[in-house]
C-alpha cells in the first residue's frame, strides 16, 4: 500500500486551508470506512500524497433543525442518523436506510458525508436524500456554496466538489405531514452487503386518491444515481390504480434501459426493479383495487 502522510485537524478553518494548501495532493478522511478501501486497491488518485483526517472536527457532526428544513452534519455518522429521535420522526426512510449500512462497527465510523462525496452507485443514502431533494453544502475558503444533490453528482463516483472544498452539510425541507416514504434494500445477505439495487420513493396524495406528489429515486442501476423522472410524470395527478403502478413499474424499466443501454446485468435487473418499484408505490400510495 502506498504511504501517505497524515494531517489531523479539529477545526473547519484549519481543514479548509490545508486543502487550500495541498490541493489534489490531499484527500479528507472522516470515518475512512471507502478510503481504506480505496487505498488498500490504489484507486485513490495518484496526485494524493497526504489524508487530512477531520473526524475530530466537531462541528461538522449532528442534526438539526432551521426552520422547515433539516440540516445534517457532513461528519454525522450512520448510527447517529439511525438513532435520531428527529429523524425517525419526519424521514424514517432516511433512518431506515441508515441503519441498513453494513454492519454496527461501520455504522460508528462512516459518516454521511462520506457516503455523498464517495458517490457509489450502491450507497445507501443517496435514493432517500434525492427524493428529499437535499442540497449538499460545499465550503473552501473563498466562501461556501449550495448545490442540489442532483448536480453534485455528476458520474459513477464522480462529484463536483473541488479540490480546495469541503463537504460540511446536507439540508432537505422536512416533507408534509401527508407524505409517506418508503426506502428498501436488496441484499445478497443480510448484513455487510452492497445493494444489489435499493429503491427510495415519496408520495403525497388528496382525498380522492389523486397523486399531489411523487418521487422515487431506485439505487445501483443507473451509471448516476437520479430520479427517475418519467415514472414522476406518469403518476402525478392520476388517480392510483393497480392498473397505472404496473404501467408505472414498466415505465421504471423502460427509463432505466435508456439511461444505461442494455449491460449484462440487464436480463436481472429488469423483473427485479420492476417488482420493487411496484412494491414501492403500493408502500407510499393508497391504491385502488379490484381492476
């Protein structure tokens, strides 16, 4: 394994200008629970000679909340989302897939920030947080800047953090009182394992059934993790019926071809992501039967 020389900080301040210092020579480190990986299989990038480890930086830890929204620590760990008597209580989908992440030892370790700036397309908390549409924090010394999830991330373990940035929060608005959401995993076992695909979805409806909302976002079947934007389209305004989630759970299917062109995964991921968006939309949806 290649070495690395190691510099420990306790302050935003003193991170933001080692990065500003350092550039592509440097690589933060929170829980380290991906970059060991990365390191133990030289996929960091050559350029990186020195970790800057900020999981002693405090003020990136913890939840709260401004106003409507929510405001999540960048350094705040699995376990800690899992446990928040908060977030148990307005996005239990985002706890949910928390507390799905590997096993406990990694779950004290791995932060949610790391989760985000990874961008694997199997991470856990990335379907939850796109249909909450959070916006990812990006701060360097010139200042800080907003951007949605979506346009933070731009490719298969790609981001648009730059060199000198440092991830320090994740925000959401909290959603009504009337939506319900809905995240699932699929694994080969059930602990310490990558999604096979994950699904996180969040719906809104009237009195008559009529879809007001909805959003689902499937994990680890498209080369960027998105919503998918088509089944969106489809349902909202609709009334829901057993007849529009099939064509909807097609739908689902017929997006994900598109965006990925057909891939020897495909013949799998097909039957499979079609039952669990179906699944999904008779989660958050109230549906009616007897068609």
């Amino acid at each position: 394994m290649k070495p690395y020389a190691i510099k420990r900080t306790s302050t935003i301040e003193q991170a933001l200008t080692l990065l500003h210092e350092l550039g592509e020579a440097a690589w933060c480190v929170a829980g380290g629970t991906d970059v060991l990986i990365a390191m133990r299989h030289a996929e960091l990038p050559e350029s990186v000679t020195t970790l800057i480890d900020i999981s002693g930086i405090a003020e990136l830890s913890g939840v709260r909340e401004e106003g409507d929204g929510i405001v999540l620590g960048a350094g705040t760990t699995h376990t800690d989302i899992e446990e928040n008597t908060l977030l148990r209580s307005v996005v239990p989908l985002l706890a949910d897939a928390s507390r799905s992440v590997g096993s406990p030892q990694i779950r004290n370790r791995g932060t949610v920030g790391g989760n985000l700036v990874t961008s694997a397309q199997c991470a856990d908390t990335i379907p939850p947080l796109m249909v909450l549409d959070a916006e990812v924090v990006l701060q360097s010394l010139n200042g800080s800047r907003r951007l949605p999830l979506a346009e933070f991330l731009t490719g298969p373990k790609q981001t648009a953090i730059a060199a000198d940035e440092l991830c320090t929060e994740i925000r959401f608005r909290k959603p009504p009182r009337d939506a319900v959401g809905y995240f699932h995993k699929l694994i080969r076992r059930q602990a310490v394992a990558k999604a096979r695909i994950s699904i996180a979805a969040l719906a809104r409806q009237d009195v008559e059934g009529r879809i007001r909302e909805l959003r689902i976002s499937p994990g680890s079947v498209t080369p960027k993790p998105q919503r998918f934007s088509s089944v969106e389209q489809l349902l909202e305004g609709q009334i829901a019926t057993e007849k529009l989630i099939r064509t909807a759970s097609r739908e689902a299917v017929a997006f994900m071809v598109a965006t990925t062109g057909r891939r020897w995964s495909t013949p799998y991921k097909e039957p499979v992501l079609q039952v669990l968006v179906r699944r999904a939309l008779e989660s958050v949806l109230r549906v009616e039967r007897g068609e």
